[in-house]
C-alpha cells in the first residue's frame, strides 16, 4: 500500500515537472498567491512608499542630467582629464549659465508671464462675446432647427463645467504650493545624486549584478544594457526635438506677429516632452490669443503650427530620435493616456521610457520562456 502510494506520487511529480506547461501554470499560481499576500500586508511597505516618493523627483532630474552630460565627462575622460575635475568643471559652467538666464531672460519671461496674466480677462471678455455672436448667428439658428439641438441647454453645461474647473483650480492652489516645495528640495538634493551618478555611473551595473546569481549575469547584463540605451536615446533625443520645435516655434510667431512669441514657444518647447499629446496642450493658449486678435491670425497659426509638425515629423524626429524604440504611435498614445490617468502628470512623463523599458524586460523573458519551456519548436 506505502508503495503504491510512493509510485503515484511519483508519477504526479515527473507529470509535472515533464510537462512544461502545467509547470508554466503552477509558477504563475505561485506569483498569484505572492502578490494577493503581499496585497493584504501592504501597510508594512508604507515606509518605502514614502522614501520613495521622496527621493523619486530628485533621482528623475539626476538621471534626465545624467544621461546629457555623461557622454561629455566620457570625453574629457578620453582626453586624460580625470572624471572629478571633468564634472566640477560642468557644473561651473552650468551654474555659470544659469546665472545668464537669471539675469538676462528671466525679467524678460516675467514681463511677457505678467503682461498675459493683466490681458487674460479682456482675452476671456473677446471670447466670450465671440461666442454669444456665434451662438446667436443665422446659421447656428438653423442647425439649431434643423439637428434639434438646444444651443441654452448646451451653453449651461459648458458654464458648469467651466465653473468646476475654476473651483477646482482654487482648490488645487494648495497642492500646487506643495510641488513647488518638493521641487526646490529635489533642486537641492539633485545636485549630489547627480554627482555620485556621473562619478560612479560606469560600475553601477557590476555592482547590481553581484546581488543576482551567476548564471543569470550575462543575460541580466545584456538586459541592462539594452535599458540604458533605450533611456539614453529617449532622453537625449526628446530634449532635442523639444528644443528645435522651441525654436521653429519662435521663428513662425515672429513671423507672422504673433503676441508673446517667446513665451508661447517655451511653453510649446516644454509640453513637447510628451509625445503627441503636448503640441497639442502647447498650441492651446495660442490659439486662445489668436481667435482674439483675428480670424487672419487664427489662420496664420494654424500654418505655422501645421509647417512645424511636418517638419519636426518628416526630418527632425527621424534624424535625432531614429527609429530604435521601435514603438508604434498608437501604442504610445495608448500608453500616455492609461500613464496620465493611473499616476497623473509624472505618468504622462515616464510613460513613453517606463513602457520602453518594460519592453525590453518582457522581451527578454518571453525569449528565456521559449528557450526553457519547448513549447515554440516548430
């Protein structure tokens, strides 16, 4: 009877480990089981979300800094300049620089910043009546009757939602004073991160890789290396199309006249950070300023921003970005929205590296899986 009963367990094992799937499937109930325990227990991780929500913005700025300027610390390492004396001299020279921009461009940025803030009710005044003139021409009358549409009824939903996003903004004041102080303690801290980074940046891999077991070294190592170059190229890549989209920007204001160029196209600068979602946030206040000084101007914009996408889409991109990532733009899309709406704005930023990132991983795994579990032979 003891026998029998060995010889049956027996066979369930070699049943299980033979087969590649069932295997496959107990793995995952395993992980399943980890991460509800690990759900019910969540409250003792509380310590680390805190430390990590606290260190995350400084370590975001070090890293975007890190991977611009490692490759010019590289290259005075190259020319036998040791990595110390390469890196207090970049940040001589960017304090240097940033004592120019306080000088000279941040007076300038707060006139035009001040000069649309005094403007902004007469520009809401403008679009406001522009609306009531809209709304109460020949032709809305007629496709009021024709599609059956009540113009009041839709006018005060608009009004609400207007009102709420106006509470909301007055409320949210507070959580905005909060960024700005989280921001100027990761401006302090940045620096520091920043340093040990570029300083100690090239042994970082080895060291994580003393923590994982021998055999999987070589291919954790690849892994990593394909991550970092995929951060790299995103990173450096995005900085510069931002820049140029600035700069294209600010030539086509000026061109056809229109008001706060500068300040218009920093923020167009800034916004393209997020793929395809931020010409679009960017072109907004322009526009708003446009349809008041006049349809010619509205139709002048359009142009330019039209000119601008083109060319940052047909020459700059593929020149600066390539095509590495090798992520479809619907997929970035998708992933840019589902980022903003589960963490907000910070998702909106990392969505595009995060997914990159994780892409790399998945692919890896999903390689080692097929290696491992047979289950792909042809």
């Amino acid at each position: 009877m003891e026998n029998a009963r060995h010889s049956k367990g027996g066979i369930f094992k070699r049943f299980i480990l033979n087969n590649k799937f069932v295997l496959f499937l107990m793995v995952l109930l395993l992980i399943g089981i980890n991460i509800l325990i690990f759900r019910e227990v969540s409250f003792i991780f509380t310590p680390i979300k805190v430390l990590f929500k606290a260190v995350l913005l400084p370590i975001m700025m070090a890293t975007v800094l890190y991977y611009l300027l490692n490759p010019i610390v590289n290259y005075l390492e190259r020319l036998k300049v040791k990595r110390v004396y390469s890196i207090l001299l970049l940040y001589i020279i960017i304090i240097g620089l940033l004592s120019i921009i306080v000088v000279s461009v941040i007076p300038f940025l707060r006139e035009q910043i001040m000069s649309l803030v005094r403007s902004f009710p007469a520009y809401a005044a403008d679009v406001e009546a522009l609306i009531k003139q809209i709304v109460g021409s020949q032709f809305v009358n007629e496709a009021q009757n024709t599609l059956n549409i009540n113009v009041p009824d839709l006018a005060n939903t608009i009004s609400n939602h207007v009102s709420k996003i106006v509470n909301n903004t007055w409320m949210g004041i507070g959580i905005f004073v909060g960024v700005v102080k989280d921001f100027i303690l990761a401006l302090i801290i940045m620096p520091f991160i920043l340093f040990y980074l570029l300083k100690d940046g090239k042994s970082l891999p080895k060291y994580i890789l003393t923590f994982l077991p021998v055999t999987f070294r070589n291919q954790s190592f690849t892994v990593m290396k394909e991550i970092n170059s995929s951060i790299s190229l995103y990173i450096r890549g995005q900085i510069i199309v931002s820049f140029c989209i600035g700069i294209l920007m600010f030539i086509g204001f000026l061109i056809i006249g229109l008001e706060y160029a500068s300040l218009l196209a920093l923020i167009a600068a800034f916004t393209s950070v997020v793929p395809y979602l931020g010409p679009a946030i960017a072109i907004t206040p322009a526009l708003i300023i446009a349809i008041v000084t006049s349809p010619i101007m509205l139709l002048k914009l359009i142009v330019v921003w039209t000119v601008v996408q083109l060319i940052e889409g047909k020459f700059i991109s593929p020149q600066i970005m390539g095509r590495n990532l090798h992520i479809h733009p619907i997929t970035i899309i998708f992933v840019i929205l589902t980022a903003g709406n589960l963490f907000g704005v910070i998702g909106i930023i990392l969505a595009v590296p995060g997914y990159a990132v994780l892409k790399v991983i998945a692919t890896h795994l999903f390689d080692w899986f097929k290696a491992k579990s047979e289950l792909y032979k042809e």
